[in-house]
C-alpha cells in the first residue's frame, strides 16, 4: 500500500469516528427543553445578537425575578441574564470572564444569595450551568473550580462519557433538539405566569458560624476587580424574595464589602413595599420566585436604578436593536398569552416547570 | 528404538509412531502420557529423562524422542 | 489504575504515541518508564515499586550467576574432555548444577518468599487464630499485597528455573531484566510470559506498520466491547445474586452461575485482548492465553485452553520436575512392584496433579475458597481419568461419539461443571458455596425465569437486550473460530473498509453502551431551593 493511501486510511477513519461520536454525544446530552428547562439558558446567551448593556449575573433570584422585555420597554434597556440554577459564585465570576470575551457591558448586577455556598455542590447543577459555555480557559477553569469529588474533567471535555448511560432512555425531543434548540428564555428571563401566593416559611434556623466562606468571597472580590479593570459598574443585589435566608448577618457583610469598594449593594428585601410587591399575587410557588407579575415589577424598580445610576442608552430609539426587541417582545407576549390559556382550561400550568408533561 | 516403541504403544496402540511427528502438538499425548513415558523409560531403557528436556519439540515424534534417550545416554 | 479507567486509557495513548515519536533505540527504554509509572500511580508511597525492584534485581544477579557457573562448568569440561573419564564428567557437571541449583533455591526463596509473606502471611494468621483461644489471638499483619505480584513473581521465577536449566541466557542488561519483569500491559492479570518468548520482540525496535497497529486496535476494542458492554454490565446482576444469599438461593444460583461464566470470560479474555492488543500495537507478541475454552469437551482440555500461559507454567515448572524427580521415580518404581502395574503407574501422576492444583488454588488467592476450589479442578480431572476406560466402553457399544450432538452434550457438560465450581469464587466462604450449589439442585424454583425477578437484579430490558446479542456476537466469533478454523480479525483484515467499519461501530459501541461511569439520571435532580 502506498503511504499517502494509509494516511487517507488513518484521516478518513479518525473523522469518521470523530463524527459519528460527536453526534452521539449531541443525542444523548440532556436538552432542557422541557420540564427542567434551566440547563439551555447558558447556551442561549451566544445566539443573541442584541447588545447588553446590562447583564445579570447569579442563580434563580435573577433569571426568574426580573423581565428584561419589560426593562426593555419601559426604559429602552437592552439586557440579558446570565443565570443558572443554582450558580455558585465561582461560576458567575467564570461567567463573567466568559461574557467579557464577547462584549463589554456597562453594567454587571450580582445577585448576591449564592455566597452562603462555600464549596461544590451538586453535579446536576453544575452540569447545568456549566455545560452550555463556550470553550475557553474561563469553562476549563469554572468545572475546576466546581466540580464534586466523583466528577471529572473529562467527562466535562467529553460529556458522552458522562450521559452514554440515557441512550436507553431517550426520547423523541432528544432527536428532534439534537442540533437545534429552541429559545427556553427570553434574553435569560424564565417566565412563569401562574399564582401561589407565599406562605408563612419556618422560622430561620440558627448557624453556629455566619461568616461568609473566604471562597466565595474571593471570587465575589475578583468579580469586582474584574469589573474594575474593564471599567464596568459593579452593582450588587439581594432579591426581594424571603427564601432561601438571608440572614442579617451575611447582608452586614456584604454591605461591608460594597462600601469598601465603594460600588452599590441594594436588598430589595428591605423595599420590598416600596416596589409595590404583593406576594399574594406575584410569586407563582409560594414566595421562592416571582412570577410574571413580580417580575415586571421588579424590573421596574431595578431600571429605574439602572438609568438613573448609570450612562445607559435607550435601544427604543436604534432602529436596528429595536427590530430585535420586536421580536422578543413578540415572544415574550405569545408565551404569556399561552401560559395563561394553559391556566384558563386547566386552572394550573401543565407545559411549563419542572413536572411539565407532553401534550 | 523398538522398546521405545513397545512403550508408546502400550500408551495408545492407534497411533502410527512412525510417521507421526505431531504427538504434542495435536494433543496425542498429554502431559499424564509423558510422565509414564519418563517413568518407562527411566525404569527400562535406564535413562533418566530431566525435567528441561520435557519439551514439545523432543516428544513430538517417536523418531525425537529416541534421538533425546541417545543423547542423554552418550552425555 | 484499571483498564477500564480514564486514566489508563489516556495512558496507553499517550505511550503508544511516544513509542514511535522516540528514536527507536530508545522504544523499550521508554516501555520501562511507562511501566514503572503505571506501577507508581497504583502505590503513590512507591512501595510497590520497591518490591518489584527487588525482585527484578534478584533474578537479574542471580540468572547471572547461573549462567556463568554453568558456562565456566562447560567450558572446564571441554578443555578437559580428553582427561576426564565419563564418570568423572558425569561428576562434575553434578557439581555444577548443585551449584546452580543452590543459587537457584536461594533466588526463588527470595522472589516467591516476598510473594508468599505479602500474599499469605494473614491468612496464615486468621487459620491459625482459629484453633487458638480468643484472648490468644495473633494480631492479623498491616502488610500490602503489590499489584500483580503473582503475575511478574511468576515470571521472574520461570526465567529463574529457565537459566538455570541453561534453555536460555541470563540478561546481563538490568534494565531489560525490569522491564521483563514490570512490562505494564500484563502486570494485571497476565498472561505469564517466558523471557525466551518475550525477549525476542520487547527489546526489538518497531517501526510503524499500519496493519499491525489495526490489528492490535481493533482488539483492544474488542476487549473493551466484552469487559465494557458486556461484562461490567451483567456483573449488576451478579452482585446481589451472590451477596444476599437468602433471597437468591435455588434457581438464582443456577443463574448467577451462568451469568457469572459468561461474566468471566469476558471480562478475563477482554483484559487479555486489551493487553495483547496493546503490545500488538507496539509489535511485541504475546502468547495467546485463550483458545476456546468453552469449546472443551472435558475439563483437561478446557485447562488447556483455558489461562493457557498459567497452566504451561505449573506443568513446566512444578508437575513435570515433580513427576521426574528421582523420588518420584523410585515412588513409581516402588508402587509398581507393589499395586500392580496399572494402579501403580498412576500413584505418582496423581501425587504431584495434587500438590499442583492444590498450589494453583493458592496462587489464586488467599483463602478457603481457591484451595477448595483448586482442589475441585483435581478431583473432576482425576475421576474423569478414571472414568476413561468406562467411556471408551460405552463408545464402542453406542457410537454416539460421531454424531453431532454428543460434542453439543459434552460442550454443554464442561461448561456446567466448570462453572459450577467456578462458584467457589463467588460466594463468601466455602460452606456456603456448597449450601448455595446444593440449593440450586434441591430447591429450584422455575418461575423465576417467567414472574420478572430477572427484572429486579438491576438490569432493565434494555440491558438484556444488550446483553444477548453480545452474546450472540461473542458466540458467534467462537463459532466461527472454531468451526473454519479462521481468525475473525485476520479475515476481517482483509477488507480495509469493512475492518474500520467494524473499529468504528466498536468504538461507538463501547462509548454508548458501556457500562462505565455514574449512571447519570436526569429524574435524580433535586429541585429544592431554586
């Protein structure tokens, strides 16, 4: 045999192999399209094409409590949240490395509640937050810093080796989202329009040590830092909901630490009046997270802050942005307008959280 | 050689040792045969086969084998 | 680390890469790097190595040693061949091989004594413990047993007795001697290699051929595919079969039985591909450990198919220097003149097929279980030879050994028993594996196969389904094998794109339906606080 044909030989059988592994890695990750819909929101962010001046950073007190349509139409804020569940600090700071590659926003809000977590995890979460970035030191370096102890960093290169377990559970949405996704989002929000008002949660229990971990402090430290060098505001928040605590203590703390570095940190717990909150009507799981209507609300105090504090552009006004908008808001509004017929014709929503079912 | 034979076809009397050369390799005789054949003719040929030269290429065929109790003798 | 790890597999690509980036003079060197890396990353503390360093440098001092008393015994005896009277001669070389021998002895005590104190020292201690009152209880040893000590003790000794009995040199290079004895691919579970074997293609520089690195490829996938996909998945089952012992008693041991052959083999012969495989890739060879042996038709040639290079071994180098040893001999001699010629003939063959199963049973492992077990494989073998004359009188009067399904019978037969003994491997201790086996025969209960109990040992259907038609696969490239006398591989070689067809799906195949890892289970999350 000639040479050049054995190395069309070894080429063609290595892509082949390749290819065909790379496809059933693609078939048999978890898509997150239904029910459990938080591992797609990561991924989403690279396929918008509208600048954020704003981002949003943290875990669920982020993605679920604030409509960036409605920061976008009543104050011509173009946003995006880069939220997770859960999302440790360490990886919103990865997340932040990450979102710098690829635009400099203005502003970065901190959600401020996953501080109490000290160490990794869960690998369900870290998978979902994780998973969906890009490759660059900053992934390398965020499975690094997140990973439990029987996880490895392989299966993180390779997810295959991880996930080849479901391909005797796999079904017709993971060959129909095996190479496209739909949008779960909208520009990082997660919608949910139904109501359960918030209960009375039991009494805080009492911790033997309220010292925020050194760790998670490190890396709330180098997120400022971070944002200091690229001349971004740094501003740092506490969600108006009441659960998980947040205990006096940690809010010292932190509050210690914005005034050191002189940057802003508001708890929205303490004003939750004053944004006009009513949890009787705007949580949809009984005062964890808000819902459609919570939200709205929220965002409008949050760009009240944001365009008073800081040097925003009004998107309303360019015409390319603006026809991005459109369409989001289009969306926005068709999966409200969904949602609650859902709600009319079954009093609950059944294509939508974590229990959602196929129709 | 003739005593030689006599022993082996005292083992299995269906063989054709005289144009077999395959004994071991095809399993004709097995390792139980090669220790009575040791024991045969250590008791009537008088030479004393040791363990080092228990190897296929001596027990293959009858021809090799006598070749090695020649050679054993003489040594 | 396992074959079955990440690491190894990084580790063997990495190597392989290396092994032919290197200048080739330096391809072996490179070996006994990788080797005694792979044998640190098992023993951090580097106590492992320490172990098999000693003895790669007793055998290698020692060969040595034998080799000049036996060269400078020769070369004395041809300078003086014309002076020397035979008897004289005869004398000498006596001389010499005491002398020999003596190195010999203190060689195997050193090497096969590390073996014997680091495998055997606290079983030792728990039997005699028995016999002793509580209070006078010795206190059970801190010692570690270095990974695949019995493997390179072995080998080591068969160069030891090989040297000696002059069929091959010593290696005077000690760095060729450690790499013989610390060679990575077969430190785990063999094969057991002869250094006159070994040694003509692991020093030997190997420039890159496509056809052989395919070949060695396509069985390191094959290995994986049956230890992966098959072995490490029907292992699931095995667990509970043989632990919880007072729910799975009667038909689930006939079933965990079968399982577990199946399980074996796979797993043993799919380690033994990989190891081959690798060293295929580099063009060293190996001696095949396995040709079929669930094609024997009685357990003697199932143990000569079956580990193969073990096997060779005890008969090279303890039953046949045991059954010509100049006492046995008299012992025959004796028992013959005594028992009659046919009873006596065989007192001697079934004196040293006893001390060798017995000592095959102990090389299996510390405990009960393999002595009892060993010992099982010698009473089958011993009563089959006995049997002989039976048979061959039954033959002659039925002639159903010419009809085809008689084999089927007698396939069947071996496999049965052999796996039916193989149990002793299974369960905890040796009363319970005979209250376990007797069950299986008193106390079967046939619904098991129809009400879905199968369904409860932790295999899904889809699981199962993997599971036969591995088997169909496994059985189908035996039959193959066995009946054209063909080797799948070499006849798939054939055909290029077919073969990286076959690599490709292998590769898919392990990849998808292994059973490695975390069972990951997207209904395992735990949506509490967000």
């Amino acid at each position: 045999m000639k040479k050049s044909k054995k190395i069309i030989i070894i080429l063609a059988f290595v892509v082949v192999t390749a290819v065909l592994l790379w496809m059933a890695q693609r078939l048999v990750m978890p898509k997150y399209q239904k029910g459990i819909i938080e591992g797609s929101m990561i991924e989403e962010y690279y396929g918008d094409k509208a600048p954020h001046e704003v981002v949003f950073i943290g875990d669920c007190e982020v993605y679920e409590n604030i409509s960036t349509v409605e920061l976008y139409e009543k104050y011509g804020i173009s946003s995006y949240i880069r939220g997770s569940a859960q999302q440790l600090t360490w990886q919103s700071y990865y997340l932040l490395e990450d979102t710098l590659r690829y635009e400099k926003p203005k502003v970065v809000v901190f959600n401020v509640l996953a501080l109490k977590y000290n160490e990794p995890q869960s690998e369900s979460y870290n998978r979902m937050s994780i998973d969906g970035m890009k490759w660059s030191s900053s992934k390398w370096n965020n499975i690094k810093a997140s990973m439990t102890e029987d996880e490895n960093m392989l299966e993180y290169i390779f997810p295959l080796l991880r996930y080849h377990s479901r391909w005797s559970s796999l079904t017709s949405d993971d060959f129909k989202y095996m190479f496209k996704k739909d949008l779960v989002t909208v520009n990082g929000y997660y919608m949910r329009c139904d109501v359960f008002a918030e209960m009375d949660f039991p009494p805080a229990p009492t911790l033997t040590d309220y010292t925020l971990g050194d760790n998670a402090m490190y890396y709330l430290e180098k997120m400022a830092d971070l944002c200091e060098e690229n001349g971004v505001k740094f501003v740092l928040i506490k969600a108006p909901t009441l659960y998980p605590y947040w205990y006096p203590e940690w809010d010292q703390q932190v509050q210690d630490f914005a005034n050191s570095r002189g940057i802003d940190y508001i708890n929205y717990i303490d004003i939750r009046d004053d944004i006009g909150l009513d949890m009787s009507q705007d949580t949809y799981d009984g005062g964890l997270h808000l819902n459609i209507y919570g939200a709205e609300k929220f965002a409008d105090s949050l760009g009240e802050y944001l365009v008073a504090n800081a040097d925003l552009t009004d998107y309303r006004n360019d015409s390319e942005v603006n026809a991005m908008w459109e369409e989001k808001i289009q969306r926005y509004n068709d999966l409200r307008e969904a949602q609650l017929l859902e709600l009319e014709q079954y009093g609950e929503l059944r294509s939508w959280g974590m229990n959602a079912v196929d129709n | 050689m003739e005593e030689l034979l006599e022993i082996l076809r005292d083992l299995h009397s269906d063989v054709d040792y005289d144009t077999c050369e395959t004994l071991v390799d095809d399993r004709i005789i097995d390792s139980f045969d090669i220790i009575s054949i040791v024991a045969e003719v250590d008791d009537r040929l008088d030479v004393s086969i040791p363990a080092e030269e228990i190897i296929p290429e001596n027990f293959n065929s009858a021809k090799a084998l006598w070749a090695l109790i020649e050679r054993l003798e003489n040594d | 680390m396992l074959f079955t790890s990440y690491s190894f597999v990084l580790f063997v690509a990495a190597v392989l890469l290396l092994y032919y980036i290197v200048p080739r003079k330096f391809q072996w060197p490179l070996l006994l790097v990788a080797s005694y890396y792979f044998y640190y990353c098992a023993d951090t503390k580097g106590r492992y190595l320490l172990f098999i360093t000693v003895t790669s440098v007793v055998t290698w001092i020692c060969g040595i040693v034998m080799d000049k008393i036996g060269t400078e015994g020769d070369a004395y005896v041809k300078a003086h061949k014309a002076d020397l009277s035979k008897e004289e001669r005869k004398a000498y070389k006596a001389q010499v091989k005491h002398k020999k021998n003596m190195v010999l002895l203190l060689s195997l005590l050193i090497t096969i004594g590390i073996l014997a104190v680091t495998k055997y020292t606290n079983f030792v201690i728990t039997n005699i413990n028995s016999f002793l009152k509580p209070g006078n209880a010795i206190r059970a040893m801190d010692i570690i047993v270095p990974l695949g000590i019995s493997f390179y003790t072995f080998q080591a000794a068969s160069y030891l007795i090989d040297v000696s009995r002059g069929t091959i040199k010593s290696e005077k290079n000690f760095f060729k001697m450690a790499l013989f004895v610390s060679y990575f691919p077969q430190l785990v579970q063999g094969p057991i290699s002869r250094f006159g074997d070994l040694s003509q293609t692991l020093y030997e520089p190997h420039k890159f051929e496509l056809n052989g690195f395919g070949r060695g490829l396509i069985r390191i996938l094959w290995g994986y595919f049956k230890k992966l996909v098959i072995a490490d998945r029907i292992m699931i089952a095995i667990k509970p079969m043989i632990t919880i012992t007072d729910k799975y008693f009667g038909t689930y041991v006939f079933i965990a039985m079968l399982f577990y052959a199946f399980e074996l083999y796979c797993d043993f012969t799919g380690g033994i591909d990989i190891t081959i495989g690798i060293s295929e890739c580099m063009g060293i060879k190996l001696k095949e450990n396995f040709i079929l042996p669930y094609f024997s038709k009685n357990v003697k040639e199932y143990w000569n198919r079956w580990h193969i290079t073990m096997g060779t071994w005890f008969t090279d180098y303890i039953f046949y220097p045991l059954s010509v040893s100049p006492r046995m001999l008299k012992l025959s001699k004796w028992s013959r003149s005594h028992l009659g010629d046919k009873l006596g003939k065989r007192v001697t063959v079934y004196l040293s097929c006893f001390l060798v199963w017995l000592a095959t049973g102990v090389w299996h492992g510390a405990a009960w279980n393999f002595i009892v077990w060993g010992l099982a494989n010698y009473v089958i073998i011993m009563v089959s030879q006995e049997l002989e004359p039976l048979y061959a009188k039954f033959h002659g009067k039925f002639h159903l050994k010419d009809k085809p399904g008689y084999a089927m019978f007698e396939i069947c037969r071996t496999i049965f028993i052999m796996s039916c003994i193989r149990l002793f491997d299974c369960y905890r201790n040796v009363p319970l594996t005979f209250k376990m086996i007797g069950s299986m025969f008193t106390k079967a209960n046939l619904k098991v196969y129809v009400d879905g109990s199968l369904m409860e040992l932790g295999l899904t259907a889809a699981d199962y389904t993997v599971l036969v038609i591995g088997f169909i696969i496994v059985l189908g490239v035996g039959v193959y094998k066995a009946q054209t006398k063909k080797d799948v591989r070499t006849e798939l070689s054939k055909n290029i794109p077919l073969f990286c067809l076959v690599c490709v799906l292998l590769v898919i195949s392990v990849a998808v339906l292994g059973a490695y890892g975390n069972g990951y289970d997207s209904t395992q999350f735990i949506y509490n606080q967000f």
